[in-house]
C-alpha cells in the first residue's frame, strides 16, 4: 500500500510519524476525505481549494500547488489500484520540540495522504438513517476542516451507543450540522440547510446539493432551523462525502414521516448520482 508522505510516493510501512509532530500532539493540522468512484477522484478541485483555505486559515502554507497534488493523488489512486473508496489528507504545522507557540517559521508542515477502500452505503440510502440530536459543544471556527474532531467523536459514540447513524447537533435549539455531514429538512416541498457561516463546515456535498436544486427548479434555502422544525419536518437527510445524499427516518426515537426517504429526498439522490456519473463514469 502505497502513500504520499511529503510529496513522495512511498510504501506506508517506511513511514512513521515523530512523536512531536504538531498533528499529533496538538491535533495542529487539518484534513481532507475526497471520494474515488470508478478509480477517477471525484469534487478534487472543490477539495483541494478547502485544505488550501483551511491551512491557511490557522496559518499553515501548503508547500504544494494545487496541480501537484492532484498530479501526486491521481498516481496514488492508480498505484493503489483504488476504485470505489476515499483519500484521506492530512496537513500538519510539522515536527517541532513541544511548545504552544508556533514553530520556527522554516520548520516543514507534514503532509500525508493515503486511500483506503470504501463502499457506496447503497442499503442505508435505500432505506433511510436513525440519529439523536446532541448539543453542539465545539468551538466557533466549525467552518475550518480542523483534526480537533473530539466533540465530534463525542457526539457519534453517543448516537451510535443509541443505536443511531448520526447525531445532529444544535446551539440553544437552532440546528448546525451532523457530527461528519450537513443536514438539511424538507417542509411543504422547500428545503433548508443552515447558512455557510463559522457554526458549521461549508460541506463540498451541500454546496453541490444547492447547485443542483437551483437547477432543477428545487427550491433550497440557506436558513437555519430548529430542533422542533427537524423533528416536525416532512422530511430530513445528510449531505457529505462518505455519506452522499441519505435520508433520516427517525430523530430521537421519533418517526420522521412516514418513517420511508421521502420524495424531495429520493430525487437529490437521483440527481447527485448523475452528477457521479457525469464525472467519474460509474
Ligand atoms: N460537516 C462536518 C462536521 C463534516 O465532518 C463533514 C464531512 O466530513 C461534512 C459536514 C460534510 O462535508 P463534505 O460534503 O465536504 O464531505
């Protein structure tokens, strides 16, 4: 299995990570998870512009255009003879002996990627999702694609520890997003996400899913909602990279619906999986 460790391509077993290195230690670093559907990378640009803005962000300089990395991914895809599966990318301030402050401006930022294989989760798309509701305890800056994940993992472990795929989260009873995807709820045929601000992660998914409602005369609102809205809605689903289009059928216990994908829901789907189509062939 081979990986991209600071612009190689090497074998993974070659590589190990200092045990000061800023990621580790810190979680000082942000990621990126892209999808590979019949071998071809799927929203890369769209991917790769959000690492370059998320570094940036927290002051991190990519040493890398973004031509290279696609470059470097698309051989690491091909040598890993990956096709339905995802690339994980992870960019950290680099090794440094431990202190709070930044680093010596000249210390390197490690950069890793690697694939790992991943199937489309066609049976739960089918059939819809459970998901609790959770209070969203993360910092301001949820817009940034930070590895500090622990309220995220909090708020799975919790959802999966109820027996739920997800687990929406909300500030005072206004709902910002799942724990690794955006939500949106569908009420008398319109739909809504929360905003693009810093309460949650610009998704790559929901930004696609906006484009293609506006073009399919799908009316889709940039408007935050409730938690008794998301519960009373005629219908809920999450948007995200791992998890596409996928509708949730129950929310802390109680049925959304008539407990089936509804039909707003199941259209997006449609129209997601042709923009797949468009672009990678499957
Ligand atoms: N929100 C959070 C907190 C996430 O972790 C993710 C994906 O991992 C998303 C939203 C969905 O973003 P994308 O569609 O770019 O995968």
């Amino acid at each position: 299995m081979k990986i991209i460790y600071n612009g190689m391509l090497t074998e993974r077993s070659q590589i190990s990570i200092d045990i000061e290195d800023r990621g580790y230690q810190f979680g000082d670093g942000v990621y990126e998870v892209i999808r590979v559907y019949n071998g071809k990378l799927f929203t890369e640009d769209e991917h790769l512009q959000r690492l370059i803005k998320s570094a940036e962000s927290i002051q991190i300089k990519l040493p890398y255009t973004i031509v290279e990395m696609k470059k470097q991914l698309f051989k690491l895809v091909e040598e890993n003879k990956l096709t339905f599966g995802i690339v994980y990318l992870q960019v950290t301030r680099g090794v440094s002996p431990r202190n709070h402050l930044f680093p010596q401006p000249n210390t390197i930022p490690v950069y890793l990627a690697y694939t790992r294989e991943l199937p489309i989760p066609i049976t739960d798309m089918k059939k819809g999702v459970t998901a609790i509701t959770v209070e969203d305890i993360r910092w301001l800056r949820c817009d940034i694609k930070s590895l500090n994940l622990l309220p995220n993992l909090l708020a799975k472990q919790k959802a999966s520890e109820y027996g739920c795929f997800e687990a929406l989260q909300h500030r005072s009873g206004t709902i910002t997003e799942g724990s690794s995807s955006n939500v949106s709820i569908v009420v008398n045929g319109i739909i809504k996400t929360h905003p693009a601000t810093n309460l949650i992660l610009n998704g790559i998914t929901r930004k696609l899913i906006l484009e293609i409602s506006k073009k399919s005369g799908l009316e889709m609102k940039e408007e935050a909602f409730t938690v008794d809205e998301l519960l009373n809605a005629d219908e809920v689903f999450l948007m995200g990279t791992t998890t596409e289009v996928m509708p949730v059928i129950e929310i802390d216990k109680r049925t959304i619906r008539n407990g089936k994908p509804g039909p707003v829901t199941k259209q997006l789907q449609s129209l997601f999986k042709d923009k797949i189509e468009k672009r990678c062939g499957v």
